[in-house]
C-alpha cells in the first residue's frame, strides 16, 4: 500500500443535529439543540447539518428549526444546511439565512416511499426543481442518495441505480453527493468499489459517504472509502441516528471515532479531539434512542 497516496486533510461533514436527533421520540429542548451545535462549531467543524425542513407532522422532532437557526452562534468559514424536501421548504431556508440545503432520495423505490411517499423519480423531479431555484438564489446544494449499499425492504441495490442518480443529481447542479448506507449493510469491499465506481463517472460535483454503524464495520467501510479517493466523509458526534422508516436503523458513524481514526493516520480534519469528545458526549445525553443500541 502507498501511504502517500492518502490525501494531507479530509472533510468531515457533522449530521448529528439533523439525521442524529431526528428520529427521537421525545421532543429535545431546542436551547439543547443549539448548544449541541454550538459545541460542534466549537470543536472546528466546517460544515453541520443543523435541522430539517419537512413539514413537522413528519418530523415533528425538528419542528424548532427557525429557532434552532436564530440561536445558534454562527462561525465565519462554517456552512450551516438543513433538509429542504420541496420547494417551500427551500423557501423557508433562505428565510432563516440558510446558504446550504440537503436533499435525499433513495436507490430503492420501497424505501423511497415509506421515506417520502412518492417514486424515486418524482422525487428527483422536485429535487431538479430545488436546484433550479436553490442556484437563482446564491444556495449550494449538497443530495443524499440513501439505500445506495442496500434496502432494508428491498435487499441489494444495484450499484447503476446509485450511479444513475448520482449523474441526475450532478445534472441539476449539486455540488457534493452522498453516498448513503442507510441501515448499516455496507462492507468494505462495497464501501471501496460502489464509490470509486460512481466517482469515477462525475465530472463535477464531489463525492461523499455516509456510513451507519453495524459491529464496528462503518469504520472499516470509510478507511475503504478513502482508499476508494473519498475525502468527504459524513458522521455525528455520539453515534446518535436512524431513520424512523427504516426497519433496524442503527445509529451513524460517530464522528468522534472518525475523528481519531484520521488524526492518528495523520490526516487533517480540522475537528479537536477533545472537544468532539466533549460535543459527543453531551449528544449522548439528548438521546433516549441510542442506549441499548449502539455499536449494533
Ligand atoms: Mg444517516
């Protein structure tokens, strides 16, 4: 192995205030939600993912994101982005000064349905549609694609239906696309071939991985990826996540582990150890989810 080939830094890409708390089932105090994120900025993360804009009868735990937005403090050289699933939402984005929106559609129809109750290919027409209007008003857009590694519902995905819409994706104009493993089924051997493969194919927009836990092996699964020429990686500080329409979702990569994993290889995240740890800590504590299943 070539250990030059590594790359110098790494960007991590922190989803705990928004992919980690969203799937709690007891509403979290929203001065909470922004010290967690507070803490975050703190630690030298560059880029979070602060809350949602789906409508609050489908996440009701995010239903405080204009005043998440209003108190949290904000760092010159730090993006804060939230989940935008349509147009309004994008709307209600740039009303709180949001200059960086998400978006998600699925691999698998199945899940895509249980997630958003549409096909995968309306919702990439409304993701077109996002980006359209995102991009006429000075906001990045970064897409998820979940499911990429396997469906909970469905089993394995084949890996050109993640490359179709990772190319679709890139077409309406995001800047970074994620590679989701939504429940926790990649390997190392798929976490280095599905993303060099896709990678591979974009001209554009930069590449990302999304790892959820599974016995450990999100870890393996992003040192894959790395090797893959990832270097965008997304995780949450305590581990915390899921997906409430995902059978057996497990928690996603803590971003504390990842932090160290990189820093002992001698790879810049710009992320402080120690006050990681300490944001990780606190997010353990909001959560009522995350006992008696992390790590599995
Ligand atoms: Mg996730």
């Amino acid at each position: 192995m070539d250990i030059g080939a590594f790359p110098k830094e790494v960007e991590i890409f922190e989803v705990g205030p928004r992919d980690g708390l969203q799937p709690e089932p007891v509403f979290i105090d929203t001065r909470k939600k922004i010290e967690y994120v507070n803490m975050l900025t703190e630690a030298g993360c560059r880029k979070i993912e602060v809350s949602s804009f789906v409508h609050p009868k489908w996440v009701p735990q995010l239903a405080d994101v204009r005043e998440v937005f209003a108190g949290i403090t904000r760092r010159e050289g730090v993006t804060y982005s939230a989940l935008v699933p349509n147009l309004r939402g994008l709307e209600l984005a740039a009303e709180c000064g949001v200059t960086e929106v998400v978006t998600i559609v699925s691999t698998s129809e199945s899940h895509n349905r249980k997630n958003l109750n549409v096909s995968p290919a309306e919702t990439l027409g409304e993701i077109q549609k996002i980006n359209a209007e995102a991009r006429r008003r000075g906001i990045r857009v970064r897409s998820y694609i979940a499911t990429v590694f396997g469906c909970p519902i469905e089993g394995e995905q084949d890996p050109a239906k993640a490359l179709d819409t990772a190319l679709a994706l890139e077409s309406f104009g995001a800047y970074e696309i994620s590679l989701g493993d939504t429940t926790g089924m990649a390997n190392p051997v798929s976490a280095f071939r599905i993303p060099a493969m896709i990678a591979s194919r974009l001209t554009t927009a930069r590449l990302a991985v999304h790892y959820h836990q599974h016995f450990g092996l999100e870890h393996a699964n992003n040192f894959a990826s790395l090797q893959a020429g990832i270097t965008s990686f997304d995780g949450a500080a305590g581990g915390l996540g899921g997906c409430p329409y995902a059978p057996g979702a497990t928690g996603n990569c803590a971003t504390e582990i990842m932090t160290q994993m990189f820093r002992r290889m001698g790879i810049e995240t710009g992320i402080d150890s120690a006050k990681i740890g300490k944001a990780a800590e606190y997010a353990k504590t909001l959560s009522t989810l995350i006992h008696g299943k992390c790590g599995v």
